[in-house]
C-alpha cells in the first residue's frame, strides 16, 4: 500500500533551539584551582558539585517569580509585545494556588532530582530550590494540577540553569477557548482525507469519523484493509512547535491471501509504516490548523493593522493547550444530529524564554 501524505499549509515559525547557544555553567568556572577547593564528597556528583560552587560564589539557589493572569489582553500586548514594558497593573493579577514545577529538557540525567513543584501562594509567588539541579536543559511548566500532566498552562523554552539571572521571574497567561464551530470539523477532515485519496493511486478509499475517543479511520487498497484510531492529547512537553501529541491504538492491518505468501510479495512492516507515517501527518496537520486559530483568537482582542502581530506573538510567547474537547456541532447541511468537532482551550504564556527575564522598563 502507497505511502498515506498530509502536507501542511499551516503553522508558526520554528522556535530557535536556544539550547545549542548556551555555554556550559562550568565554563564560567574554568580556574583549575577553584573547582580543586570543592569538597571531596561532592567528586562523585555532578549536581552536588555545581550546586557547592554556586554556594561558594554567592549565586543564588532559589528561582522565584509571580504568575500573573491578563485580564486585558489588548493592553497587555501594547505594553509588554510591543513596547517591551512591563504592563499594566490593570492588565493583570496574580494566579492564586497555581502550581510551578521545573522538567528536564532532554532525556540525560534521569536520575538527578529536580525541585518539588511549588503551589503559588495569595499573591501569585512561587519559589523552587535550585541548589540541586544540574546544569542540564529545564523548562518551567505551570498550571492548574499537582499531578504533572494535568491543566497545563505554561511552559518555557528550555534553559540551563547557570544562565538565569538574578531578576525574579514574571510568568503572564492569556487564555482562550476555541469554540466548538471553529474547531477542527468533520468536514475539515473529510476534506484532507479526500486530497490523501487522490495523491495516493493504490488508496480506493478512506474514511474517517471524529468520535468522543480520537479519529477513527478506515482504508481499502488492492485488496487490503488497514483501520485504526488516531488518539489527540495536549502536548506539555519542551518541543513548542507543537501544541498536540498523538498515538495510534487499535490499529489492525489485513492483507489478502495467505500470510507465506503476502510475506514473500510485500513487507508488512513497510506497509504499517507507511500508515503510521500518514495518521503522524494527520495529527500534524490538525496540530497546525488549531495553532493557526488559537493565535487568529488572541490577535483578534488586539485593534491593530499590523498583520505582523500574529508572528510577533508567536516569537514571543509560547502556546499551550491546556485541554482537548471532541463538542457535538449542527451539520451544516441543515441535516438532523450532529457531527464532532475537535476543539479546545488554549493558553498563551509570556515569555517564551526564562534567559534575560525581568528586563522590561517600568515606565
């Protein structure tokens, strides 16, 4: 079976992987002599010898901040967006009994601890004990739950801890919803599915429904019979370029003919592929049209003729899906029932990046 392709016309311009630009914390700290004046007992741990040297030089080991909710969105941006001041006390207010938690940015050090999650507190501060991070890509999550993967509202791009400054942290959430009409619809996927039938020659047909559960999606080609279920869930990762993750359950692949026989002619493994790489190309593309509304939703609370603002928001934020809804919506036909929709609420924090925080004028 021909290879499934979704391409997309959608999406926000990539996140720099600031990372790859950052120096080592232990660069700063190159003088032989004073890394040989770390006590012995930390030799064996590079966490706890990082975390003596920032002891000896007086940095601090504590990352605090206040998380604020904007309350007038529009103000918020000419302020903060577009004049890089701080904004307006009326613009926003503190997030009472949010939690603030730090996570690893890659898959290294498993095994070092990171800080417990901070609850904020009645003015919005949090505070999280660094002396025992290693200088390792984090990224600052925040939202609504204890429990990590719950109502997520915020995440950064990824740091290395020895570059914070020494500003107190000031995390800003906007929030939207998108609305059960300007979801992602049935239609919207028929439509897709239908370019996919006609770029692939040996796709005879191919079907999809929208279901309280994920996509559920049939195909029929020479013979064969693949159906599976493309399953949406929020992305609360460190990758920002993507607002959705997905996984593919119950999938099953039936060729004609007997299995000897199928063997020697095509490789299963190839055609299965093939499908996975075409249901990732699915979700992708739904990833990119509900990026591309949630942002439409937030530049329009702004009364602006620069049709630039969207990008702007988008290098300086960060977009967040905080949680997934699959609504029943009137066909449009005018037929009686309904079809579902994939919709959601979204959260825009600012800023994207913890590195140089706390900059902005007061005036």
């Amino acid at each position: 079976m021909a290879e499934w392709r979704a391409t997309s016309g959608y999406g926000i311009r990539d996140i720099p992987n600031l990372a790859s630009h950052i120096p080592s914390f232990e660069s700063r700290f190159s003088h032989a002599s004073r890394l040989s004046q770390v006590p012995a007992q930390h030799s064996f741990h590079s966490h706890r010898r990082i975390a003596a040297i920032r002891s000896e030089r007086g940095l601090r080991v504590t990352l605090h901040g206040t998380l604020y909710e904007v309350t007038n969105f529009e103000s918020f941006v000419q302020r903060y967006v577009i004049e890089s001041r701080r904004p307006d006390p009326d613009s926003i207010r503190p997030i009472k009994d949010g939690w603030v938690r730090l996570c690893r940015g890659d898959g290294k050090n498993a095994g070092s601890p990171l800080p417990l999650p901070c609850r904020t507190d009645d003015t919005g501060h949090f505070e999280l004990n660094m002396s025992q991070i290693p200088d390792a890509p984090v990224f600052l999550v925040a939202g609504g739950s204890e429990k990590l993967h719950e109502n997520c509202w915020y995440r950064s791009a990824c740091v290395r801890p020895g570059v914070l400054g020494q500003h107190a942290l000031e995390i800003y959430l906007a929030r939207a919803a998108i609305s059960d009409e300007s979801g992602f619809s049935q239609a919207d996927l028929a439509g897709l599915l239908e370019q996919t039938k006609k770029q692939v020659a040996d796709l005879e047909r191919i079907h999809g429904t929208i279901t309280p559960n994920g996509i559920s999606l049939t195909c029929v080609g020479k013979g064969g019979k693949a159906s599976g279920r493309l399953v949406l869930k929020p992305d609360q990762s460190s990758d920002l370029k993507t607002i959705l993750r997905h996984s593919v359950e119950d999938f099953r692949l039936e060729l004609p003919g007997p299995s000897w026989l199928v063997g020697l002619l095509v490789s299963r493994d190839a055609i299965e592929t093939s499908i996975r790489t075409g249901l990732r190309n699915l979700a992708q593309e739904i990833d990119a049209r509900l990026r591309l509304r949630a942002i439409e939703l937030f530049t329009d609370q702004v009364q602006t003729t620069d049709r630039a603002l969207g990008a702007r928001l988008a290098g300086a934020a960060t977009l967040t899906m905080e949680r997934l809804r699959y609504p029943v919506v009137a066909r449009q036909s005018g037929a009686s029932g309904g079809d579902r929709a994939i919709a959601g609420d979204v959260c825009l924090g600012f800023p994207q990046t913890l590195q140089g925080v706390g900059q902005q004028e007061a005036a």
